[in-house]
C-alpha cells in the first residue's frame, strides 16, 4: 500500500510535496511545539515525568511514555508563571481556585520566555481587535 500511495504522488515536484507534508502536519495539535522534559511533584493526577509542550494553542502536558496529550492549557487560562534555575512553575486559573504546577527542570528560563512572548503576542492581537472592532 505504501507503493501504491508512493505512486499516485510520482508526478509532484519537491516543493509541492513539501507542501503537502506541511498541510498534514499543521494540523497536529504538536505542530510548532518547544517541548520540554520535567519532572513535577504537585500534581497526583499526572505522571512525575511529563513533557512539556508550548505552542500556539497554550501549553500541554504531555505523557511521556505513552505521548499522549494529558491537558491542554490555553493561554488565556494562565493566570501566573515564574522559573529560576531549577523549577517552573505555571498557575492554571485565578490564584484562588486555579491549580499550580511546580516543574523541576533547568530549563524554566526558555520555558518562561516562550510563554511570556506568546501570551504578549495574544494581548497585542486582542487589543488589535477590540480597536479595530470599536472603530467600525
């Protein structure tokens, strides 16, 4: 089947396949993601090892034996983050009923860095929209 499927495509360029491929995997809930492995205490409901994923959709938690998505996260969810040298740690939620998350991991300055840029970008393109929305 592999032949077969290889063969209906003989006649594409490599750019057009290139295409293709592309228009398959955006779709991926992963596309575009920076992943990153910790290792969290906080949470029974999670495995302690986790992958952490953030991309364009929020931040998810990712098994990673199994690689499944556990939970995803939009950015307009998270209410605090803060990481040091050792730990990130995200608050889902208002700081009163919302859950936190505490990560061991020595990359919660990347990780931190990443979410403050795509939760800038979301606040510019909402205000971008409520102004453009209020000039009509």
């Amino acid at each position: 089947s592999i032949v077969a499927y290889f063969n209906k495509h003989a006649g594409k360029t490599r750019e057009e396949a290139k295409l293709a491929f592309l228009k398959i995997v955006y779709k991926w809930p992963t596309f575009g993601s920076a992943f990153f492995e910790v290792k969290q205490t906080t949470d029974p409901n999670y495995p302690e090892l986790l992958l952490i994923a953030i991309n364009k959709h929020g931040v998810s938690l990712i098994d990673r034996k199994s690689k499944d998505i556990l939970i995803t996260h939009p950015f307009t969810k998270i209410s605090n983050w803060s990481s040091g040298n050792t730990y990130f740690h995200i608050t889902i939620g208002n700081l009163v009923r919302g859950s936190k998350l505490l990560c061991e991991t020595s990359l919660g300055y990347k990780m931190d860095d990443l979410l403050t840029s795509y939760i800038s970008q979301m606040l510019t393109a909402m205000s971008k929209h409520r102004s453009t929305k209020g000039s009509k």
